[in-house]
C-alpha cells in the first residue's frame, strides 16, 4: 500500500456527492450495475447469472430507483456519506439468486407446505385435489428434499403442489415466467386473500428491516473511515494541526492509516455478502465474528416467525410484479435466513470459532464512547428491541441448529411449523376456569387428531393413477365419489363379475406397489449419485495427495515430458487457485492468467467464489490452517472438485492445470 492510495481515499472523501436529479441517480445505479459486471467478467462471465446485465438487470435498477425516496425518507437521518450511494450499493452486490437458494433449501418445497397448511385450516383440501397433479412419475419428478415424513401430509401431496409452483408460469423453476397455469390460480382461490396479502407485507416488513441494518452498518463503517480519513487530510492540507508544529506523518504511518481504512471497506462489504449468516447467529459468536460489539448490535435480534410463509410470499410477489423480489441483496438476504430456519437446510460450521480475523480490530474504549454516547449515536438509532422469546421448534437452537433441524436430521421427519396449534384456545380455558391438567388434556387429545387425518388426502391425490378415475378396468365408472357405477348396459354374470373383481384389485395393488417402487427408485437413486459424486471426487484427491507425498520422498522429482501445452493457458473450466508462496503465485499467474487467484491471508472469501467455480486447486506447502478448512467445508458443501498440487514448481503447477483442464 503507497501513498497513492490514501490519495485516492482522500479524493473519494472529498468528491462532491450530488444526486438531487432523475439523471443523476440513474447514472449512479447504471454505473454500479457496470462496475459489479466488469468485476464479476473477471471470475469469468458471473455477471449474467447474478442479474448484473440482461433483462433482470433492468428489473434490479427500476427496482431500486423506484425506493430510493423510501430509502432516503427511513434513513436519511443516519450519518452515512451518502444514502443514494450506501442503498445502491447494497442492493446491486448480490452474491446469491433465489434460483440457487431454491436448488440448494428447496423453496418450492416450503410454499407448498404452507399452502397445504392453509387448505386444512380452512376445510378446504377436498376442493384442492381436483387441481392438483397425480400422474407418479410426474410429480416423482420435481427436485424436493426426498423422504420428507410430515405428520399431516405425505410425501405425494407435498409434491404434488410443489410441482404445481414450479409449473404455475409454464415453466421448469422457481423464477420462470409464462403463461399463468389455470388450475394453480384456482388453488391459490381456495386460500384466504387476506393470508396471501399478510405473506406479501411480512416480506416486505423484513426485507426493509435488514436494508435497514445495512444502512446502520454503512453508517457505523463511514464514520470509523472517516476518523481515518480526516487524518490523512490533516497530512496533506494545511490545517491549524500542522501550523502548530505538529510534525506530519510518516511514509509508513500514511500507509499504514490507508491499509486500515482499506480493510475497513473490506470487512464492511463482507459482512453484507453474508450478511444472513451474521443475522442467523447469537450474540456471542456474532460479536467474534463481526469483531466489533457495536456493528454485532446493529445485526442483533433479526427474527423470522413463519419461514413458510415467506417461501410462498416470494412466489407471490414474483408473479404480481412487485419491485421486492427485484430488490435482491436484501430479499436473497432474507430467503436465505428463512431457509436457515427450515428442518431440511443443510447445516455446516464454515469457520473456526476461536479465529482470528486479520482484517478488523476490536474498537478501543475511546471508540466505543464515540459511538455508544457521541454524535454517532444520535437520535439512538442503534437501539434494538428485545428479542422475542424464542419457544418453538423452528427457532429454538442448539449449537447452530433448530429443535426442527435436528429432528429432521435424526429422522427425516418434518415437524408442524405451529407445534401447538391450540395453544391459544388453551390459554382461554384456563382464563375461564380450567385447571391446567385438563386444559393440556384437551389440547393434546385435539392435537393427536388434528395430525392424523392426512392418509385420506394421499388417497384421494392418487385416485387418478390406482383407481382408474373416469373408466375403471372392471367397465364400471367412477363418480369421484368413490362408489362405482354399474353399466347398465352389460348383461349380469355372476361368475365373470367375480373374476372382474378379482383382477381389478390384483391390479390395484401392482399399480400401488409399482409407485412404491419408483418412490424408493428415485430416492435411492439421488442418494447412491450423490455418494458416487463424493466418493470419485474423495478418490481424485487422494491420489493427488499420494503423489505430493511421493516426490517429497524422492530425492528429485521426476520432470514430466511430452507436454504439448502452450503457455500461457487459456482455460475451459472455472477455476480458483488458493495457497501458495508469492513468487510461486507470481509466475503461475503469467502460465494461468484466466484462474481466479485468492489472497492467502484471505480467511473470510465469499462461499460464492467457490461455489460458482469447476475446480478448485490448493497449493498445500503454503496455506493457513483456518483457509484450508474454510475451502475444504465449502467444496465439501456444493460438491466442488478439489484438487491438489503436486509440486512446488509453478511450471509443473500450470502444466497440472492445463492437462485436467483438457480432459
């Protein structure tokens, strides 16, 4: 770090921030849309995948322009430098789709759940099942975590209509659009509209909520710049301080204050890529993380009631033309939280707890009297409220997990969202009267029914592919009633009548027996890919491993012949490279220019950085323990190929690329 940038961030402080007209803040938005695509080209072509250009680029800008008077009229009171330049920001960096989100924690899944939920609270699942898809092999089809065991309904229903959201727009995915599905319309008619109003405004509520907290984080960030700043103004503007006799900063000093306004900006943009992560966790592993109590209270206390409800709100508000979807970094934000919240998220323990980071020092007392009592905390805005109480399976935690999680991970059971669904008509008992011992009777005696009545639903889903439905296989007809009708027409044959029957039930039960087995097929079939996909993957880096351990036993290695390759390299996959010494990295660069490169010292890297990646390479003889973990969780994690250098020679290196580059 030179001088040449504290002049920068001198003249980033000082330039005038003027965004008063229409033309000025779309050229704002324009060119933070431009810049984060030019930085994403960088990682090789990102840039459409995360809505940085193309079409829902267009819907992303509108998006933001259109709540910027909201954003100024919330915060405006903040000390930020500049609210225009904080939101845009905020929103335009978004490191995660609700595509992925829904690949990876199956969105789908939870709107559906929510619907069903819906339908047998109101007594109106009956009327649902006209609309509803039975055909097995179609809903078998939709990608939904397999082996879902809820209490209320069976895996077909949840399928069922899960297949019917992906498919409500003629489409494949979550986020497709097209023509509007007529049947899901008249399923979406079966709820109360005011149910799917409320979803729509809790989204909103929480969204703004956490753009909210961002704008409390760039504020707290600006303001701890910005002491930094007027420092290194004070060394090179003539100031009273300097006309005293105060002696101006050092070369190292100037540099020193610029690398620490640096790693502030960097720390700042990190905690907003993950910033559902930070919401997620308790105070005392937010505070670590964070590294600063102040910044970990402005993220303290985020709170999701219903994560279903949410999962369908999106759904919603993605087909109604809403702009808060299109508000990305702070609606992927909360879908992500929510998603946390479900009973089939994956869960892992990416960091170190005990870590250190490098790149943020715990504020001073004198810091920490600023902030808490000063200027910076005026009007109290980094009060929180209190935490509500946290009683239920869903939000209940043990190290890291929900009680929910944890049951599904044991069992493969998914519990109810409300786990006492008559808690309020027990409290009224006893308000009137009741002992407690009684009142808990009752509610568990209606609890026990309440969640037992799910197996006729499934029957009546698949009458259209065990019954028949409209001609049965005897000639008789079937009303939907579940009576058959006799034909008239058909002379009465006592005998024949029998060996009808008989055949009508033999093959009832091959064709339940059949779809049984495609259930277990397809199930079966996920898990045995996945652990061939794991386990070929296991086998390519042990044999990377042996080999590394193979030369460092041989007195010198052997030189590998008859490559064919021209440097530098032009890769096919999308690569990323960590560890390595700096002359290694220097020169490998030049052999491997279009890898993506990862400071060693970088310990809190995005997960996006692998996850968008082919292939990963780890130099091992130069990596820090707390990277090497982080790198080995995420691969582990998405299913990254990860892959080892053998040598300590950057040309073999490169040559090591190239060869399973090609393959």
């Amino acid at each position: 770090m030179d001088s040449d940038k504290a002049r920068e961030l001198l003249d980033d402080m000082l330039a005038a921030k003027d965004y008063s007209s229409d033309v000025q803040l779309k050229k704002l938005v324009n060119d933070t849309f431009r810049n984060g695509a030019e930085a994403f080209d960088r990682i090789r072509g990102f840039a459409s995948n995360y809505g940085l250009r193309g079409s829902v680029a267009k819907k992303r800008k509108n998006a933001i322009l259109n709540n910027m008077d909201r954003a100024r009229k919330e915060f405006g009171r903040l000390p930020v430098n500049s609210i225009e330049e904080s939101f845009t920001e905020f929103e335009t960096y978004s490191f995660e789709t609700y595509m992925y989100i829904d690949e990876m924690c199956s969105i789908v899944a939870g709107a559906a759940i929510w619907i069903l939920d819906q339908l047998k609270k109101s007594g109106r699942m009956h009327e649902a099942f006209d609309y509803m898809p039975s055909e097995s092999g179609e809903i078998y089809a939709v990608d939904i975590p397999f082996g879902i065991e809820h209490p209320a309904y069976e895996l077909e229903l949840i399928l069922s209509v899960s297949l019917m959201i992906v498919t409500r727009n003629s489409g494949r995915c979550l986020t497709d659009t097209g023509k509007r599905d007529e049947n899901f319309d008249r399923l979406l008619g079966l709820i109360d509209k005011e149910k799917l109003d409320h979803a729509c405004r809790v989204f909103e509520e929480k969204q703004w909520d956490i753009i909210g907290r961002a704008m409390r984080l760039a504020a707290f960030f600006d303001e701890e710049e910005n002491k930094i700043l007027r420092k290194l103004r004070n060394n090179y503007e003539v100031s009273p301080l300097m006309a005293s006799g105060e002696p101006p900063l050092s070369r190292e000093e100037t540099d020193d204050l610029a690398e620490r306004a640096d790693n502030l900006r960097r720390k700042h943009r990190w905690i907003e890529h993950e910033m559902a992560d930070y919401l997620y966790m308790p105070r005392k592993e937010l505070v670590k993380a964070v590294g600063n109590r102040y910044a970990a209270d402005i993220l303290q206390g985020f709170t999701v009631d219903d994560p279903y409800e949410l999962c369908m709100a999106l759904v919603l508000l993605l087909d109604n033309g809403s702009d808060a979807p299109w508000l990305m970094n702070s609606g992927t934000t909360l879908m992500l939280y929510a998603a946390e919240m479900l009973p089939w998220y994956p869960y892992y323990e990416d960091e170190d707890p005990d870590a250190e980071d490098d790149n943020f020092e715990e504020d001073d007392t004198e810091g920490e009297e600023v902030f808490a009592g000063g200027h910076f905390n005026r009007n109290d805005w980094i009060s929180q409220p209190e935490e509500p109480e946290l009683i239920d399976a869903y939000h209940t935690r043990f190290g890291g997990e929900n009680i929910a999680q944890i049951v599904y991970r044991l069992s493969g059971g998914v519990l109810p969202f409300r786990m006492h669904p008559f808690a309020k008509e027990r409290r009224e008992m006893i308000e009137q009267g009741m002992d407690e011992y009684t009142a808990d009777k009752i509610e568990g005696m209606s609890e026990l029914f309440y969640f037992r009545d799910f197996r006729s639903g499934a029957v009546n889903l698949r009458r259209n592919w065990l019954n028949g439905f409209d001609v049965d296989d005897d000639g008789t007809e079937d009303d939907g009633s579940g009576q058959e009708t006799e034909d008239m027409s058909a002379e009465p044959d006592a005998d024949a009548a029998a060996e009808l029957e008989k055949a009508r039930k033999e093959i009832k039960n091959l064709r339940r027996a059949l779809s049984e087995a495609n259930r277990e097929a397809n199930s079966q079939k996920a898990k045995y890919e996945k652990e061939l996909k794991t386990l070929r993957q296991e086998h390519r880096e042990l044999a990377d491993l042996r080999e590394i351990v193979f030369n460092k036993e041989r007195s010198e290695p052997e030189e590998k012949t008859g490559s064919q390759i021209t440097f530098p390299y032009e890769l096919k996959k999308r690569t990323i490279i960590f560890g390595g010494h700096d002359s290694f990295l220097k020169t490998l660069k030049k052999l491997i220019p279009d890898a993506k490169y990862v400071d060693p010292g970088n310990y809190t890297f995005s997960p996006e950085i692998i996850r968008n990646a082919d292939v990963v390479w780890v130099q091992n003889n130069c990596i820090s323990h707390t990277q090497y973990g982080r790198v080995l969780d995420i691969t582990r994690r998405y299913g990254i190929q990860l892959r080892y250098f053998t040598y300590a020679s950057a040309e073999k290196s490169a040559e090591q690329i190239a060869e399973a580059d090609r393959k």
